[in-house]
C-alpha cells in the first residue's frame, strides 16, 4: 500500500477499536458515567491514567520543544513527570479515602460550604477548558498532515470520535477506550525511536543510544549534536537554559504543582475499588508514563540532529558546514519536507536566491558564526520548523516504512483524544454533579442526573471544538497556562484541605479566587489583553515578563504561593472549622481503617 492509504488504514482501525469498545463498555448508571463503577483493575487503570496524562503536549509537543530549547527542555521532563509523583504520593491515596469523585466535591464538603465547591468549579472549568484548546490543536495538527484535510475538518472528525465514545460510555468507556489508546499511543511513540536509535548509533535503546557513539565515529551523538548547532550559531544543546535559572525553576514548580491539580487525572483514582488499589494504579501509571518520557530526549534529539543532516550534508559526511555546496538544493529537498510545508508548519524562503536551503541561526550571538555566514552569502535563515511537527515527521524524516508513519499518525490522535475525553469527563462532572446536582437540583433523580452529565459533555465538545477552531490570542503555551492556572487555584486548596485541620472554609474561597486571579492577571496583561487609550497595559506594570523576568506560562507557582498566604491571613482573622470537619480532616489521613472505605458516592 502507498503511504496515504496505510495512514488512512491504520488511523481508521483505531478509531474503529474505539468506538467498538465504547459500545461495549456503555455506562448505564451515574456510577458507571462519574467513576466506571469504581472496580476497575490496577494496571488497566494504570495504563488509562497513562493515556489520560500523556495528552498532545506530551506525545505531539514535548520532544519538540526539548529540540528547539536543548538542556531547558527538561523542566517539562521535571515538571510533568515529578508532578505526577506529587500527586500520587500526597494528594490521590487521600482523596480516594475521603470518597468524593469530583475536585469540587471534596472541597465543597472539606470546606463544608456549596459556596467553595462553586468557586473549585470556576476554576476547574478555567483549567480544564484552557487545557482542552491544545488537545483540539493537536488533533488539527495531526489530521492535517496525515489525512489530507485541513486542520478545521480534523478538529470536526475529533470531535465526532470523542462524541461517540464518551458521551455514551463515560468514565467507563473513557477508561477501557484509554488503555486501548495508551497501546496505541506507547508503540507509534516507541518503534519509531528504536528504528532511529538503531540507524544513528547502533543501540537499540533510545534512552541508552543519547549517550552512545554517533554512527561512525567515536564521539558522542550529544557530542556531535552540540558541535553541529554551535557551529551554526545555535545555543549548546546540552546547556542551554530557559530563560533565568529563577524563571525555570518557577515554571518547573508551576508544572509539578499543576499537576496534582488537575482534575482529570485525580478522578482516575476513583474507578479503582480500594485506597490499596489507588496507590497501586498510581504506581502502575508512573511505570507507563516513564516508557514514554524517558524515550522523548533521545527522540528529541536524534531528530534535531536528522534535520540539520537533511539540509547540510556536512553534518553527516563531514567538512565545511557554510560552504554553499554543503547545503541542500531546494528542487532535491525530499517528500516529507514538500508534504510539512502544506500544512504551514515548515517553511522554506529562498532570501539568497542560490536554489538552497541554508538552516542556521542568523540572530545568534555567535559573532563568528553570523561572519562566516555572511561570507557565504548567506542572507538569513531560510527555514522554519516548528515543534509540533519533531515527533509526528521523526519517522519521515529517517525514511522509515509506510506503517510506522502510519502508526505515529494513530499514536499522535490516541494522545490528544484520550486526554481531550478525560478533560470533557472532568467538566461534565463538575457541571452535572457539582452543579446542578449539588447545588441547584438536589432532589435530581439518578435519570436526571445521567442525562446531564451526557448533555453537560455534549456542550463541552461543541465549546472545545469551537475554541480549537478560533483560538485566543493567548493560545500559544495554552497547556502550560492550564498547569498555571490549576497550580494557583485547586493545588492550593487541596492540599490544605488534606493537611490543615483548622484551614477554614473563608481561607480556603479567598485563597482560590486570589490565586486564580492574579495568574489571570499576569497571563492576559502580558498577552496585551487589556488596552488603556490604545496602549498597551503591559507599561503600567513594567513591561514583559515584570515580576523578576518569570514568564506568564510559569507564573502558577508565585499564584499558589499567594494562593496560600491569603488563605492562611484569611483563615487566622476568621472562625476555625467545626469539630466534626476537623475529626473528619484527621480520619482521612490515618492509615488505621482505610480498607473499610468503599468509596460511596
């Protein structure tokens, strides 16, 4: 089969398993839709906490950026990954004891107050929303490339896939649809990594093949890949930072923080029968998440190291890197670059007019590299790539068989979808049970309440899908927002409401809504929102980046600090808890009796 029709094949065959388990794992009770009836097995739940975490910006996103920002990357690798153990270790065996299947829930009856279960709702459906816009994304991105449409139709076919097997399964079908996702996702992510591993350094290993000779020589692949960028101007791959060492460690922390906030991933530990089981799943899901984030540096970059091979045939056969002949002809460059180049998200300009393509960092400060250059001929960097495209054109670009890009295209949709279902799960819940159920219809009946949950996702996907296709202008580093934005509002509570006994219900509202609005605050300011008399509001307040140069993506930390010291003031000016909420804060956490909670709704 050609390449075309083997993507079509193979993407159809997994849409197809999920639908055709999605049928088969229907809920048909609010039990069935909120938790999957909660006995689902460890290592299923695992696995579908794997697929639920991994979303576009791991799979599609995340090596990508770690080729274009080097050794900075890694706070993604720290942030997301150190986050998930935070969150099993701190935050998921507790909530799982206390019973509650929503964030809100449990803060609403922590705080014993309808008022700070709606305030966790806001911002639940703030992070969520803001988290579902890169999903839609990365299904455009992906479905663009691979099927032939445009980024629209592909946002349209996701959200008809995601129509079909969440509405009507709910966490039960999310959860059985998300393991199957996470095979597919983990071997298109994978297979291709080892194929490359094995052309550039004979290892078979990825994560062991960074570290290895490249093809060849006897220098590192490391070793060639920072001789390669620098001597085009490029950062050193192996220690460039991002930004400030402050500025990392903030978004590092905004990250792992964020993480325990989010709320997708917290209801998985409720599908599980027993606190024992919880922590085991969490265990389960750490081994599956590694597979994949200890695969992404090296796949990251051996494709950097690809690339600059494919448009300057010095880097693999040696000799000058700026004489002309040295860089690739225009009318020879291959398929995959005329196939990228459609979608926009790989760009060649031809600014010297010799019919090649010269890739180099023309605004380096490496005043060298610009100079010999520029005694090229050089006028400018003439291509463009951007990140998304590292992961998803990685088999491509080492001309690997049609089935593997075919399954890269599958793994890349497994990723954004099953995320995208576990976020749409998160908001029907919040918007059903801690809303209408809760709050404004408490008499509903368990019928009722079905149906709205059902209806409550439906609209989510239409409000998704249409933020997809018109996204905000802050939409670049919308993931990362969404981290922010869950780290300044819901980690913050959560954890009090775990460990603070006398953490009160007036505390708690007021750090949340200070939290939450001052990373709003900060984000939009920076993205020139707000406007006073046709100027820009960012010079009222300093300028970009004005708080130390932290930027607005990694500002969730500094919010869930503010976050506790408003909660905290607040909480010493105002009543403490009732005993019975104290009593019930210190039976959650001891161990003693924990086997005896089922986990009722």
């Amino acid at each position: 089969m050609d390449l075309q029709t083997t993507i079509y094949v193979t993407v159809g065959l997994s849409f197809a398993l999920y639908i055709g388990i999605a049928i088969w794992t229907r809920a048909s009770t609010t039990g069935e839709f909120y938790s999957a009836g909660g006995n689902v097995h460890p290592i299923a739940n695992g696995m579908a906490t794997g697929a639920d975490w991994m979303s576009a910006a791991s799979f599609i996103s995340m090596a990508g950026l770690i080729a274009n920002m080097g050794y900075g990357g890694g706070l993604f690798l720290m942030g997301w990954t150190g986050g998930y153990v935070l969150l099993a270790m701190l935050l998921a065996p507790y909530l799982r004891k206390f019973g509650k299947f929503t964030v809100p829930q449990f803060i609403g009856d922590r705080f014993y107050s309808k008022g700070a279960s709606l305030i966790a709702v806001v911002c639940l459906l703030t992070a969520s929303i803001t988290y579902i816009i890169g999903q839609m994304t990365g299904v455009g991105v992906a479905f663009a490339r691979f099927l032939g449409v445009s980024s629209d139709v592909g946002i349209y076919v996701g959200m008809g896939i995601v129509f079909l097997y969440a509405v009507f399964g709910g966490m039960k079908g999310i959860t059985y649809t998300q393991v199957a996702q996470y095979i597919v996702l983990i071997l298109a992510y994978t297979i291709p990594a080892i194929f490359i591993s094995l052309q550039l350094t004979g290892n078979f290993l990825p994560q062991l093949g960074l570290g290895s000779n490249y093809s060849g020589t006897d220098i590192t692949l490391l070793a060639k890949l920072d001789s390669v960028v620098t001597d085009l101007g490029f950062g050193k791959y192996t220690t460039t930072t991002a930004g400030s060492t402050l500025n990392m460690f903030v978004y590092t922390m905004s990250l792992m923080i964020g993480t325990a906030g989010l709320p997708h991933v917290i209801m998985r530990f409720f599908t599980v029968p027993t606190v024992k089981d919880a922590r085991s799943s969490a265990g389960w899901a750490l081994v599956f998440i590694a597979i994949l984030y200890t695969t992404a540096p090296a796949v990251a970059a051996m494709a950097k190291l690809n690339i600059h091979a494919t448009v300057n045939t010095a880097v693999a056969k040696g000799g000058d890197l700026y004489a002309p002949e040295a860089s690739l002809k225009a009318e020879d460059r291959p398929d995959w670059m005329k196939r990228w180049e459609k979608t926009g998200l790989l760009k060649f300009t031809d600014k010297n007019a010799d019919g090649r393509i010269q890739y180099y960092n023309d605004k380096s400060k490496n005043e060298a590299a610009v100079a010999k250059a520029t005694a090229a001929g050089w006028k400018g960097n003439e291509l463009e790539v951007n990140a998304d495209i590292i992961v998803l054109a990685n088999p491509e670009i080492a001309l690997l068989p049609n089935w593997v890009i075919g399954l890269v295209a599958a793994g890349g949709l497994a990723a954004a979808l099953s995320t995208a279902a576990g976020l749409l799960m998160a908001i029907s819940a919040a918007v059903s049970h801690d809303l209408i159920k809760t709050i404004f219809v408490p008499d509903i009946s368990e019928k009722g309440e079905l149906l709205a949950g059902k209806i409550a996702m439906a609209v989510a996907i239409v409000i998704s899908g249409w933020l997809g296709l018109n996204p905000p202008g802050f939409a670049a580093g919308t993931v990362a927002l969404a981290f922010g934005i869950a780290a300044s509002s819901l980690f913050p509570a959560i954890m009090m409401g775990i460990f603070s006994k006398k953490m009160n219900k007036e505390g708690a509202m007021a750090g949340m809504l200070a939290g939450l609005f001052v990373t709003l605050f900060y984000v939009f300011a920076h993205k020139g929102i707000f406007f006073i008399k046709g100027t820009d509001f960012l010079p009222l307040i300093g300028g970009a980046n004005p708080f130390f140069g932290i930027t607005p993506e990694a500002f969730g930390a500094i919010g869930a600090l503010v976050n506790f010291a408003v909660a905290f003031a607040v909480d010493k000016m105002t009543p403490e808890p009732p005993a019975h909420i104290q009593h019930m804060v210190e039976a959650v956490r001891t161990p003693r009796g924990s086997k005896l909670v089922g986990g009722a709704h």
